[in-house]
C-alpha cells in the first residue's frame, strides 16, 4: 500500500477548491459603504444649496455679462434722462424723433443694417448744416430723406423696407414737426405721443432683426418711451 505526499508549494486559498471568502474582509467591506453613502449625500445636497464658494464667481460673471449684454438699453435710458434733466421742450422731442426715422430710412435705403448708428451722427450733422444755412432742421431732414429714398432706388435696394421706412418718416416726423406749428404745451403733448408711439416701431425691428441693429432699436426703445411720456407728462402738468 502506498501513501500520496501532499504538495508542499500548494497555496491555501488559491487552488480551485478553496472559494470561502474571509469573514473579517467581507466585514471590512461592508464597514466601508456607509461611510461612502454619506459623504456622497452631504457632497449633493451642498450642491443643491449652493453652498460651494467655486459657483459663486460663475454667478457673478453671469450677471456682469447680463449688464454688458444690455448696453443699449443703459445708453438710451442715460440720453433720455439727460434731456428730461436738463428741460424738455417740443423743438428736442421733434429733433429726436426726425433722427430716429432718418436713421431707419439710411438703413433701408443702404441695404446696410449698421448705417442706422451711423446715422445717429450723419442726422446730427444734417440739423447742425441746415441750421447754418437759415433752414429749418426738418427742411433739412426732408432733403436728406430725399436724397436716401433716390439713392435706394438707383442702388435697387428692396422696395418694401424702403417704402415702410418712408412711410414711418412721414407719418412720425409729420407730427412732430406739425406739433411745432401748435401751442407750446400741446405741441410738446403731440411730439411726446408721437415719440413714444414711434417705441412700437422698434420693437418691430428689434422683434425681427431687420433693418437696422436689434442694438439701435434697443437704444430706441429705451429713449423713446421715457422722453416721449415725460414729454407729454410735462405738458399735462405744465413743468
């Protein structure tokens, strides 16, 4: 009868036979989880509430950009309030209102949206001129209107922002410049309706992106409102 030695580099727990798990690492392992779990939790409800001072930077580069994002609107609102400051009177409220349509119209008429600030400055210039040489300034803008409404139609632009544009010139500069012929307070109570009837047209324009700048009607928006209602105000309570 013979004896088998049994295999001295046998490792226990290594061979096919031994698969019993240790009970100390399952204990270890299960220990462990919890822990785990918890400190998940706690990382996720701090982010719900905001508590990680790495989103607060975010945050404020969201607002900054927020503002710079709405710098035609601050611009606008700053030039209405200068003029309501510094004495309104239905000759500036004309004024800006032939402005305004002078620009849509140079737009149109160019073909060329970011002519419509340019026009801010050309507008400027045609008043200042006509002035000089003993016109009236809506003269001026009437002559001006011309010139743009041929040019458009030499250059073949589309004939219907053309034609809305001039209409729009015509209807809100006629009453602003027959708001000038009236009695100083009601004048100044038509100028300012007219004006602030012209923020309906741009937001038109900056609903649509056509035309001119959504920017420039953004600009218009926030000057033609507050100076067209501070204008008729004024002439309800004679200020």
């Amino acid at each position: 009868m013979s004896f088998t030695e049994p295999d001295r580099d046998a490792v226990p727990g290594r061979s096919g036979e031994d698969t019993t798990t240790r009970p100390g690492s399952r204990r270890r392992s299960a220990s462990r989880s919890p822990r785990t779990a918890t400190a998940t939790a706690t990382s996720a409800a701090a982010l719900r509430r905001g508590e990680h001072t790495a989103g607060r930077p975010r945050r404020d580069g969201r607002s900054a950009a927020t503002v710079l994002r709405r710098w035609p609107s601050v611009l606008g609102l700053a030039a209405a309030v200068f003029l309501l400051t510094t004495g309104v009177n239905r000759e500036a409220v004309a004024v800006t209102i032939g402005a305004a349509t002078l620009c849509y119209l140079g737009a149109a008429a160019t073909n060329k949206p970011w002519t419509g600030w340019a026009g801010i400055l050309g507008s400027g210039l045609v008043v200042i001129i006509s002035e000089s040489a003993g016109l009236p300034w809506w003269a001026g803008i009437g002559i001006a209107a011309v010139a743009l409404v041929l040019g458009g139609l030499i250059g073949g632009v589309p004939r219907l922002p053309l034609t809305a544009q001039t209409a729009a010139l015509l209807g809100f500069g006629g009453l602003a410049v027959a708001g000038l012929f009236a009695a100083p307070r009601v004048g100044l109570a038509v100028a300012g309706t007219a004006l602030a009837a012209h923020a309906v047209w741009d937001l038109i324009h900056y609903r649509r992106d056509r035309v001119v700048p959504r920017s420039l009607a953004e600009f218009c928006i926030l000057l033609d409102v507050p100076l067209g209602l501070g204008a008729v105000i004024s002439a309800i309570i004679g200020w």
